[in-house]
C-alpha cells in the first residue's frame, strides 16, 4: 500500500533521514520506533507532506506522492495524527471533527460518522459544542485521532499518541488502535513506547539516526536488538525508562 | 462635548476604523503578514469611485458595489501574483513584498490618472444631515453604522456557520493542522485577501465620501489607522480588530473634545503616545485571542 524508498530530509543542514526504506501493507499495522530525534516525526511528515524530502520516493497505492502539498496527500487517502495532537483550541469539539471531514463530507454519511465517533469515544459526544482546548490531554488525544478518521482514510498515520498521557489514558488509546485495526484500518504507529507498541503492531522498524536498523516482527525485534540501547543509544540496557 | 451627537459620531467613526482593521487582521490571522499595501485597497476603491462615477452613467448604488468589487479583486491579484509566490520564504520577503506592491499600486494611478487629486461623484442624500432629539449628524455616519452591523453580522455567520469559515479559524490558529485535514492553503488565504479588500472597498467609498476626492496616497492614513486599531486591540483576533477600531474612534473623538485649542493640531501625537502606552504596557492588545504565532511555510 505504502512504499517508500531511499528517502532522504533535511532540516537545513542536518540531515534527518538517510535513506529509508519502509513499506506498510493493506491492513497492518505497522511501528516506527526510535529514540528522540531519530526521524520518526520526520519519516512522516515526508509522508504527509508537510515536509518536501531531499531525495527518494513514496508511493502511495502506486502513486508517487513525495513533493505533494499536505492537503493533496490527504485526498489520496492519507490522514495524519500529528504530534502533540495539535486541536484547535479555539474550535469546538463539533467543529474540529466536521473539519477533519473537510473533503469527503456528505450529511448523510457525515451524520453516521459522527454516531460511530460517538460510540468509540463517548466523552466526545458529551463535549460536543465545547472548544477543543478545554479538553484534557487524553480527550484531546481522542479527538486528533477521531478527527483524522472523519476523512475515512485508507491509512492512519499515529505520531507519539501516548505521549503525555497517564498510563490509563494510554491503555485506552492502545485499546483503541487495536480496535481501528481490527476494523480493518492500516495504521503506521510512532511510538517512544517500544514495548506497548510491539505489544499490538504486526510489524516494527526501528530507525536509529535517520536509518532504519532493523525490521521485522515484534518477536524478531527482542530478540535480536536490545531495544533499551536502541532508545538511549547506549550499552547498557540496565534503564527502566520506557520499558 | 459628550451628547447623542458626539455618541453617534464616534460610534460612526468607530465603525469605519473597526471595518478597516478587522480587514489588516484578516490576513494577518492567517499570514502572519502584516500587509502595508492594505491602504491601497482603499485608494483602488475610490479610485473606481471615481472612475466609474466620472466615465460612466452608472447609477450611484452600482458605482459603489463595483468599487468594493475592484478593491476586493485588487486584494485577490495581489495575493496571486504578489504574496503568493513569496508565501514560503521569510517573513521579511513577505514584508518587503507588501511595500513593494503598495508602491506599485501607487505609481499604477500616478502614470494612468494623475498625481493631483481627482473629485469623486457622490449623491446628494450622502452629504445631507438629519436632525433629532437635538443631534446633528450627516447621514453617511448613521449609514455606515448600519451597514458596518449588517457586515459583522455576515461576517459572524460566515466565519461561525460556515466550512470555509471554520477552516480560515483553524488556519489562524494552526495553518499546517489544517492543511492536513484537506483544506487547500490557497483557499483560506484566497479568501482571507479578499474579505481584506471587500472591507477596504467599503471604507473607500465612507473614507473618500468625507472629501469627495481621492488621490494616489490616500491608502496611507487607513493603513496607519488600522495598524493602530489593531495594536490597541490586539493583532490575534477578529473581535479585538473590531474594539481597536472602536476604541480608537472612541480616544480620538474624546482627545478632539478635550484638548484646548492651542493643542488640537498635536492631536495625532497625543493619539500615538496611547499607541505607545499599549505597546509598553499590554502589547498584546486589549483583546489577547487565541491565535498562535505559527508562520505559514
């Protein structure tokens, strides 16, 4: 479904990505894990377009969509979570997700998609006409993902969506990928949370500064990378950060 | 001193300086660009008051709607031919760019019309006064009261009722978020100009009405006006763009009724010394709003 190939960004002069090659087929659900500032954010904003890569490919359902503008990747079926769940505060709940379903909105359907947000996150039904940054952390989280669901996207995009949420805030977002994926949503995850992560995905890379060091299952993955050291970027694996 | 005359003319030139602002803020909410070339809306405006009123036998009411409709068509070029291809570089390109097509406009009716300045047209009914309960008042003031509340209320709705409203909100306050929900950059900012300059198209022919003449530096005090306006009330919102425009309406008719004699010709000094009091004490405006400072990239 998604390809990319040898793709190369920068951020000015730092490079970010060297190189990755990563694919996502129809239906998984696929990790992207690394430690801070290894390119996972990066690898998906070349995806989504909000950042044009130096060099390399994406495609998209046999389309090539590397250097389109964000709008035109979410069109081809493409909705992200972006980091830090980026509500707009001065908008109400109602609004952000009729915004989220700017290009395929059709009132019937439009009304139905509402009821199934509804049902998957019942506080966003209760907080319907209030602005989106009285929510709190967890509810805002929900609303990000809800709204990016509005355009009922052929891939869902997560960037770091446990981040800053209490741990039972992140039980129900982890329960609730795996129920988008069980509803046969493909899904590429960001997570600093490795084990949570491999816990639910199909498949992980593990991007070390700016390379995709390894890929495979998540059974493969402990058992042949130290993933504590993948996260610091150390030996010794003897931190409790994360794990 | 403070009677219904002195309410009903402020309240009027408040009108005028909120409708001017709140078009500066249009797209500044989104760009982040501060547009020095928004006077020239104006000055285009009454220049096609002019135009169309002097060479043509249009009847005065098509006269003005076809001025709006030039100062909101001038504002959707300059975007497209101007700001657009400069969007995403730095700030200071953009900045330099809005000087640059102020000039441009400028010279445009320097070398097509004139230098001096032209007598515009206007019907009798806009010079005449009314009187009640005592008051005095030309009734262009109470005029451009009323169609400043028909054009907030349009305004509201459209930015409160409407998907392209809602997206121009969310563009202010987080551009690339929107982008990514499918909204076309080009849309908001598309449609952020031209409110800008259907604003200033109104103003124009209010603004031009006051003298009856227009000449290629008029677009120069509405610009101040609004960047003051804006200042005062705060450069992040829409509702703080309208109370600067009130509020500085409101100072500047009361410095008019208070200073002596001697001092009314240093009334515009007295006016930014205020300026300069916001910008120390709350330079956020009266109005602080919710918009980030995220530029557009």
């Amino acid at each position: 479904m998604l390809t990319i190939k040898d793709l190369t960004a920068s951020y000015g002069a730092i490079t970010a990505l060297n190189g990755v090659c990563l694919e996502v087929a129809e239906g998984e659900l696929v990790a992207l894990l690394g430690s801070n500032g290894a390119g996972k954010s990066t690898t998906l904003k070349s995806i989504c377009g909000v950042l044009r890569p130096v060099q390399g490919s994406v495609t998209f359902l046999g389309e090539e969509i590397a250097n389109k503008a964000p709008e035109a990747v979410l069109k081809k079926g493409i909705s992200m979570v972006p980091e830090g769940r980026e509500i707009f505060g001065s908008l109400t709940v109602e609004e952000n997700l009729r915004l989220g379903a700017f290009t395929s909105y059709q009132r019937d359907r439009y009304k139905a998609d509402l009821e199934e947000m509804f049902s998957l996150f019942p506080i966003l039904g209760e907080r319907f006409t209030q602005p989106g940054g009285l929510l709190s952390g967890g509810e805002q989280q929900m609303l990000a993902i809800a709204r990016a669901l509005m355009s009922h996207p052929k891939l869902l995009m997560l960037d770091e969506p446990s981040l800053g949420l209490s741990p039972t805030m992140t039980d129900s977002i982890f329960e609730l990928i795996t129920t988008l994926r069980e509803r046969g949503t493909t899904i590429l995850l960001v997570e600093q949370n490795a084990e949570r992560a491999l816990e639910i995905v199909d498949r992980a890379y593990l991007l070390t500064t700016g390379s995709i060091e390894f890929s495979g299952t998540p059974e493969e993955l402990r058992q042949r990378v130290d993933i504590a050291s993948a996260y610091l970027g150390g030996g010794n694996g003897t931190c409790e950060v994360r794990l | 001193m403070i009677d219904l005359e002195f309410i009903i003319n402020t309240i009027s030139l408040g009108s005028l300086y909120a409708l001017l602002s709140l078009g500066l803020v249009f797209v500044y909410g989104i760009l982040k660009l501060v547009n020095f070339a928004y006077g020239e809306y104006v000055m285009v405006g009454g220049y096609a008051l002019y135009v169309i009123g002097t060479f043509t036998g249009m009847p005065w009411y098509m006269t003005m709607v076809f001025a709006v409709l030039a100062a909101a068509f001038v504002s959707y070029m300059t975007e497209l031919v101007a700001f657009r291809p400069v969007r995403t570089k730095s700030l200071t390109a953009m900045l330099v760019t809005s000087f640059a097509v102020s000039v441009f406009l400028q010279n445009v009716v320097l070398i097509t019309i004139s230098s001096r300045s032209r007598a515009v047209r206007f019907p009798a009914f806009f010079s005449r006064t009314l009187e009640f309960a005592g008051a005095t008042v030309p009734l262009r003031n109470i005029l451009i009261i009323g169609i400043t509340i028909v054009l907030l209320t349009v305004l509201t709705i459209v930015m409160k009722r409407t998907v392209l409203g809602m997206a121009m909100r969310a563009a202010a306050d987080r551009f690339t978020t929107t982008r990514l929900m499918g909204v076309p950059a080009n849309l908001v900012i598309s449609a952020a100009f031209i409110i800008s300059g259907t604003l200033a198209g109104v103003v124009s022919i209010f603004w031009v009405g006051r003298s009856a003449s227009v000449d290629p530096l008029i677009g120069m005090a509405p610009l101040l006006i609004a960047f003051i306006a804006t200042v005062i009330g705060g450069m992040h919102s829409l509702v703080g763009a309208v109370i600067g425009g009130f509020v500085y309406g409101l100072l500047f008719n009361l410095l008019s009724i208070m200073l002596p004699a001697s001092l009314i010709s240093y009334r515009d000094a007295f006016m930014f010394v205020i300026v300069i009091l916001f910008l120390l004490f709350r330079p956020e405006g009266i109005w602080r709003g919710g918009y980030t400072e995220e530029r557009v990239g």
